[in-house]
C-alpha cells in the first residue's frame, strides 16, 4: 500500500503556502467561532450572565463567522487539489484570503462596535430598522464587510471557470459531460475537477444574487426612499445563504475523494456514468432547492413551495449516495491504517449523511410548520457542519501537517479524535432535543424546561472545543517544528 503521506510533487511551494494560509486562517477562526458558540449555550442554560443584546450580537458573529471559514477551508482543499489538474492563479487566491480578512475586520467592527445584531442573513429590511439596537455605520460596517468577502470568493470562482475551461474546453466537459451522455471512454475528469465545476457554477450564481442585495441593502440604509420588495429580498437573501453555505460541503469533500484511496491503495471511481451523473443533478438541485426555507411565507408562488418541498428530499441524495458508497467501497477489507487524518474524513462521510435525516424531517411541510423555528434547525445544519464540513477540514489539515509539517503521530490523536466524534454527536443531539420539545432557536432565554438541553449541549460543546484546539495546535505546531519539502512544481 502506498503512503499516504507522500508529498505531491506537481504543487510547488508557493501553492502549498497559499493553501496553508487559508486553512490556517479558517482554523483560528473556527477556535473563535466555537468559543463563541460554548458562551452561548452557557447563557442559555443560566451557567453564565449575557445580556440579550450581547447575546444577539454573539449570535450574528458565530453564525455569520462559521459561514465565512466554512467557505474558506473548502475552497483551500478545492483549490489545493484543482491546481494539480489546471493552472490556477496565485494572485487571485491571495487577492481572496485579502479581501476575507478585511471583511472580517469590517464585521467584527460592525457587530462589536457597532453593535449590528441582525443575525447573519440580513434579512431585509431589518438591518435598516434597529428600533435603537444598533448604528447605522455598525449595519455599513457589516454589509460591506459581507461584500467584500463575497467579491473575493466570485474572483476565486472566476479563476477556477477559466483554468477548467483552459484545460478541458468548457464547464459541460469539466462535469464530464461527454462521458456522460455519449460513449463512456472512462477520460471523463478527476473527481477534484467534477467537484470544482459543479462548486463554481453554482456559487457564481449565489454570489451575484448575493452581492446584488447586500448592495441594494446599503443603499437602502442611507437612501430609504429605495425600496425592495421583501419577498423579493428574502428570496435572493435564502438563494445565496443556501447555495453558499452548501457548496462549502462540496468543496470539502474533494479531500475525502482524493485522500482516502491514499490510505486504502484502491482509486475512487470518478469517470462512471453514476458518479458523473450524481454531480449533475447536484448541480441543478442545489440551485432551486432553497424555497424550504420560506415555505411559510403565504405570499410566494405555489409552484414554488411544491419545488421547494420536492427537491428537498432529494437534492443531497446523488452526491451523497455515490460519496457514501464509494467510501464503503473502498474501506471495505482495504487493511486500511487508520489514523488521525483518515478518521477524520471518514467521519465527515457519516455526518453528512447522517446530516440528510434531521434536514428531510424538517423539510416536510406538516413538520416545517411546528418546528422549523426551532433548536431542530441548528441542530441539522450543526451536523453538517460539525461531523460534516470541519471534520472534512480538519483531516485535510491534519494530513497536511503530517506530509508538509514536522511529520508523526501523537499519543493525542486518538483522545482528540473520539472526544470530538463523541462531544460531536452529544453536541448536535442536545439541539435535536431542544428542537423536538419545542425550544425555540435565536432565543437568549429559556424556560425552565429548556434550560437543561442548554446545559448539556454547552458540556459537549466544551468537549468539541477542547478536541479542536488540539487538532488546530497540532497543525500549526507540526509546521513550526520543521517542514519537510516537495519539489517546487506545478500545472503550466
């Protein structure tokens, strides 16, 4: 069996530090986010004194935070695996981490000077009616701060559009369309490039819809005579937030493609009509599912509350069945050694999967009426997240670390891993629970009979965010303590 902690040789240094510095950033960031989370759940189950307009503030910092370096660590695994098939540009990469970190300045001073409390979906037109909450240069602070981030994720997206069409000659065959819908000459594209493609058209159209209300939300703010039709407002709001936020488990799951056929010695199946055609579907779905999030606003068209319902059930299936299965496939009798970086990643496959059930459940319009704003909902997308997105993030740089860094293992891996499997899985379920009594989500404030959910869920989270500094130390400590160097090369 091969090691899987060979060097790749067609990435040279300059791309290897790009990379390094996304993930780096997003682990930071995701240590703060998690802290911010723990303080939250600390309140709610009257273990520590928050005031609710600090609590509201700390709510649109984690929520519109987690979002922000769930982006960035997948498109850091996008982008370091992409670059081994198709020129990618390095100005362009570094142009987006600088625009991410300036927006996060604008946001941070937004949120925490400013005091913008709006929650991280702006929804229109609250950020302009603060009722005295919050300033109006704290609400400028924050949009800006979301467009600039955004300017900089389209930029990377852009980029990867030209370097797959430069390579392949066009988006239809960068999604292996020819082997698709023609003759199977099994030359469809990498896995890594099949992901990408699907990944950039989807967040190109997310981003422009995004960017689009995010600009005519601030010229509302100082010109309130613009107006927006609300409805208008929610649904580019929901198109963007949903694809973004969806698209960041697509991007991370290149890692578990193009890693776990490293430890087991057998190649992922990426050229069959079956996986080609999952991430088709995908492509189409992961567009028009978004209308469950406004399944009770009346006022929408019908047709689009019966798509909305109907896609749900099925939009995360095909990449999902075919990611699943390949995983199985491939770890079955594989004599697979595992370690930190490759349980990681095959923990990532069963929290999205796992992911899918709560998120159908609360789908289901009889179910969405009673419980859609509720702990239910945190706790599906908290699964998605957490066992999902960040553990496809963490085994990326986990595995990193040990190939680049100082390599080795610790005595920690193994406590790290189960106590953020386990603190994982206790975490999510407190919200299941919470969501099923009917506790209410964006709450600062419980009842009595809600606070022990709140309570539980702050230990496991404490118990997360114990594994995850582990996990986030051991990589920044691997490459302080020395690199190891692969030839400086890359795709002309």
């Amino acid at each position: 069996m091969s090691n899987p902690y060979q060097p790749d040789t067609d990435l040279g240094r300059p791309e290897r530090q790009v990379v390094l510095a996304y993930m780096g950033t997003a682990g930071v960031l995701l240590l703060l986010m998690m802290a911010f989370g723990l303080v939250m759940r600390l309140a709610q189950g009257d273990l520590i004194g928050v005031a609710p307009d600090w609590f509201y503030r700390i709510l649109t910092l984690h929520g519109t935070g987690m979002v922000g370096l769930a982006g960035l660590a997948g498109a850091g695994i996008m982008w370091y695996f992409l670059r081994q098939h198709v020129h990618l540009s390095l100005g362009i990469a570094w142009t987006n981490l600088a625009l991410f970190l300036i927006g996060v300045v604008l946001i941070l001073g937004g949120i925490l000077l400013g005091g913008y409390a709006g929650g991280w979906t702006f929804l229109y037109p609250l950020p302009a009616k603060p009722m005295g909450m919050w300033s109006t240069t704290g609400t400028a602070s924050f949009l800006t701060g979301l467009l600039l981030i955004g300017v900089g994720f389209l930029l990377l997206h852009l980029d990867t559009a030209r370097g797959i069409v430069q390579r392949y000659g066009g988006l239809g065959k960068g999604l292996g369309w020819p082997q698709l819908f023609g003759h199977n000459d099994g030359n469809a594209p990498p896995a890594p490039v099949v992901a990408s493609t699907m990944v950039l058209i989807v967040n190109i159209l997310g981003l422009v819809s995004g960017a689009a209300i995010v600009v005519m939300s601030l010229i509302n703010l100082y010109f309130p005579a613009f107006e927006v039709d609300p409805l208008l407002a929610k649904n580019m709001i929901y198109f963007f937030g949903h694809v973004f936020i969806n698209a960041t488990i697509y991007m991370g799951v290149i890692a578990v493609y193009a890693l776990l056929p490293r430890y087991t010695g057998r190649p992922w199946k990426s050229s069959t009509k079956a996986f080609l055609g999952a991430w088709t579907a995908s492509t189409v779905m992961v567009i028009i599912v978004y209308p469950h999030h406004i399944l009770m606003d009346f006022a929408q068209p019908q047709w689009m509350h019966v798509m909305g319902q109907i896609i749900s059930y099925t939009s995360g299936l095909p990449v999902l069945a075919v990611t699943a299965y390949g995983a199985i496939t491939i770890l079955y009798r594989s004599g697979i050694k595992w370690d930190l970086a490759s349980g990681l990643l095959t923990l990532s496959a069963f929290g999205w999967a796992a992911g899918t059930i709560p998120a159908m459940v609360d789908a289901t319009i009889v179910v969405n009426e009673v419980m859609h704003n509720t702990l239910w909902v945190p706790g599906h997308f908290h699964f998605y997240l957490l066992l999902g997105v960040m553990a496809m993030a963490l085994g990326f740089m986990v595995w990193m670390a040990r190939t680049y860094g100082n390599g080795g293992g610790s005595a920690l891996d193994a406590p790290a891993f189960w106590l953020y499997a386990l603190g994982g899985v206790g975490f999510v379920g407190m919200f299941l629970m919470g969501g099923r009594e009917g506790a209410p989500r964006r709450f600062a404030e419980y009842l009595p009979e809600w606070v022990p959910y709140a309570q539980w869920g702050a230990l496991f989270a404490a118990l997360v965010l114990v594994a995850t500094t582990v996990l986030v130390g051991r990589f920044f400590g691997q490459f302080l303590a020395g690199r190891r160097e692969a030839p400086d090369a890359g795709v002309a």
